[in-house]
C-alpha cells in the first residue's frame, strides 16, 4: 500500500480499502482528495491514508439529456 499519497499524483487510478475504486482529484501536504466511483467525493489526510494504485479504468459517465428532446416532446402535446 502507498502510505505516504505525495507520491501520487492527480487523475491517479487508486484503490481504497473501505471506499473502493477512485480518481485523485486534488493532492497537496495536508489533504487528498478522490472521486470515488460508488461512493461520491472524499477527503483523506495525506500522511494517514492507505491506498493502492489501480490499473482499471474510470467508468464513462451517462451522456447528459438535452433540451432538444424535452422542445420535441412539447411539440408533440
């Protein structure tokens, strides 16, 4: 396990015991910060938290609906 999260870097793949699969969003001295993929945003202190590198890749997000469609559905009405 990568103890000391200096040596990690933003947009870093990282594997978290109790959280699961996450993304680095922000690292620096005192904090570190991961987008999880199930468990939403989380801050660590950077000296105490216990992670692992992870080689698999980010989940593609759902593509966002537009407006187009909900103009389309009140033409039909």
């Amino acid at each position: 396990m990568a103890k000391n999260s200096e040596a990690l870097a933003v947009n870093e793949r990282v594997s978290h015991a109790t959280y699961g699969l996450g993304t680095i969003t922000k690292v620096n001295s005192a904090q570190t910060t991961i987008e999880f993929d199930q468990n939403g945003c989380r801050k660590f202190v950077t000296s105490l938290v216990q992670l692992e590198r992870s080689t698999v890749a980010a989940p593609i997000p759902p593509a966002k609906k537009t407006r187009a469609r909900k103009a389309a559905l009140k033409a039909v009405k």
